[in-house]
C-alpha cells in the first residue's frame, strides 16, 4: 500500500526490500552480467538508495508553515467588502510566525557548512545537494494557496483608507515588505543552490576513483576531472569564485592523499582483490614491520603515490598555462 507520503513508500520499497535482496545475490542470480556492469548497477543503486533516505530526512526536518485559520476561508476570498479587522489580526499574527520560521531557517542553513577538517569532495555536493532539497521545500510553501491567500489578503489591507482599519496601515505594509525580501532571498538561495548542484554533479564520476580507486587509475582520470573543474570555473554562476575553487581543491586533495594512505597500508589486501578495512587505520610505524610490508613491493607503491602528486600539479600547471593564452577568459589563479 502506497502511503500518504510516496518517499517514505519509495524509500521503505528501496532500502528494506529490494536494497537486502540485491546485496545477498550470488553469483549465478548475476547470470551473463560482466563485473563491471555488476559494479556499476550497483554502484547507482546503492546511491539512489541514499538520495531516497536523505530526501525523506530532509521532508522531516524541514519547517512546515502553519495553515491560516480556516474560520477566515469565504472572507478571504471575498476582497469586494471591507476586511474584518480580527481576520487582519489573525492573518498579521500567522504571517510574522511564519516570516521568523522562514528566516531562521535561512540563517541556520546558512550556518550549516561546518567545514571538516580533512572533507573530501563529495561532502560539497552532499551539502549542496541537502540546501537544495530544503530550499525547494520552503519555496514550495513560499507559492502555496496557504500563503499567497494571506499575503494578498494583507497586501489588500495595507492599500485601504487608514479609517476602515483598526490598525496603522504602516504595520502592515512593512510586514509585506518583509516578506517579499524575504523571498526574494528564498529564491536567491535556492538559484545558486540548484547551479552548484549541477555543476558539481558533472565531477561525480571523475571523483568517484578517488574513493575507490588506486593512485593509478585516478591519475588516469586527472584530464578529464581537471577539464571539469574548469569548465565550472569558466561559466558557473556562483561556484566560480576564488574561495569556492580553492575549497573544492583542498577537499580533491584530501581525499587524494586519503586513498594514497589507503593504498600503501592495505596494498596487499587490495591486490587480492579485498577491500580495504574500514574505520581507523593503522599507524605508518607498521610500514617498518618487513615481514607485512616487503620492501620490494612497497617502494613501488609508495613511487606510484609520488607519481600521483607530480602528475597532479604537472595537470594543475597544465590548464593554468592553457588559460593563460586566453588572457580575456577567468584565469586559473588559486
């Protein structure tokens, strides 16, 4: 039975039924399926099952506007006749609560971004994919019937001769006033919110070796994810700034240096096909233990570490200098 809600029917579908069942298939459920198409469903897999979670996380937190009395519901439609002056109150009340539930909720999304110390770039597009879902949510509300009734109904009043009301017209007027720059701000944010997005979504499968991959295949990768980084330099809106690129590039090198770290403490487990273990990684001191870490096969795995880092600056250099000779288009200088 599908529920009142359709994410929350979706998600409980995805995550509890199908999500296990995928995950226990053996190998003759796969039949004629090659490793990397296997790999790759359910690589998309398991990210739809997330968004479907982080969706449903972001309904539940999100602020719901309280309805306008539905006392008022015929008055509000008739705008022909005076306003009653209780219904101006109520709708005055309601429209300030929701103006401050509006606004708090902007300044702690933009609070939001608590930076990590060692992020990598996936965490950027999760907060912008996260501000977006919210965004959109009060936005929603911002054109709904519910609001637009108060707000029309106000704006009404704010225009009357100041003697059919109980109350100063200025009052009202600023109330409105309010609110259409708080909109205005809704708007705004949610616009820049929606360009990073699909900018940053165009780097997903460029960073995705830098979470599972080997320093030799995100060498690979570098052109391509470089290009990316400056195409979104070049002709995003809001995410070309100097700060924004400088972040996204400490939080690529993080994880760069994250998976090199990876790499050298589990490169035998890694070239027996395991996965590397999760959580808290060994100390480097384990490097010196011979019998765990032969020397002749750890050397070349540290050298392709090192190749990683000079091929990375030497594709940093690379576009800079491309760049260059376009003096008149946005210069990588970071």
């Amino acid at each position: 039975e599908i529920s009142a809600h359709t994410v929350t029917s979706l998600n409980t579908i995805i995550n509890q039924v199908y999500k296990p069942l995928v995950d226990r298939l053996d190998e003759s459920a796969w039949g004629v399926c090659e490793e990397d198409q296997k790999k790759e469903f359910n690589s998309v897999f398991d990210k739809f099952a997330i968004e479907l979670k982080e969706a449903l996380k972001s309904l539940q937190t999100n602020i719901t506007l309280e309805q306008f009395p539905r006392r008022w519901e015929q008055d509000a439609k008739n705008r022909s006749k005076v306003p009653d002056q209780q219904m101006i109150s109520d709708f005055e009340k309601i429209f300030n609560e929701w103006s401050e539930q509006i606004q708090e909720a902007l300044d702690s999304t933009d609070n939001e971004k608590k930076e990590e110390k060692d992020a990598g770039p996936k965490q950027e597009l999760d907060y912008w994919k996260q501000r977006m879902r919210k965004l959109t949510g009060i936005s929603e509300q911002l054109r709904s019937k519910n609001c637009r009734t108060v707000y029309d109904v106000l704006t009404q009043a704010s225009q009357q001769p100041s003697d059919q009301l109980a109350k100063p017209r200025d009052k009202i007027y600023l109330s409105t006033s309010k609110w259409r720059s708080i909109e205005l701000r809704v708007t705004e944010a949610l616009n820049e919110a929606k360009d990073n997005v699909k900018y940053l979504q165009t780097l997903e499968k460029f960073i995705e070796p830098l979470y599972d991959g080997t320093p030799e295949t995100i060498k690979e990768t570098l052109p391509a994810l470089m290009n990316s980084i400056k195409m979104i330099h070049t002709i995003a809106r809001y995410y070309n700034t100097n700060e924004r690129m400088t972040g996204l590039f400490v939080k690529i090198t993080n994880q760069m240096i994250k998976n090199c770290r990876t790499n050298i403490l589990n490169f035998g487990a890694i070239r027996k096909g395991e996965a590397p273990k999760k959580g808290q990684q060994p100390n480097d001191d384990v490097l010196w233990d011979h019998e765990t870490y032969p020397p002749e096969e750890l050397i070349p795995v540290l050298q392709t570490c090192i190749d990683l880092s000079q091929a990375y600056l030497k594709q940093y250099e690379f576009t800079k200098e491309r760049l260059m000779n376009m003096p008149k288009g946005k210069q990588f200088e970071f």
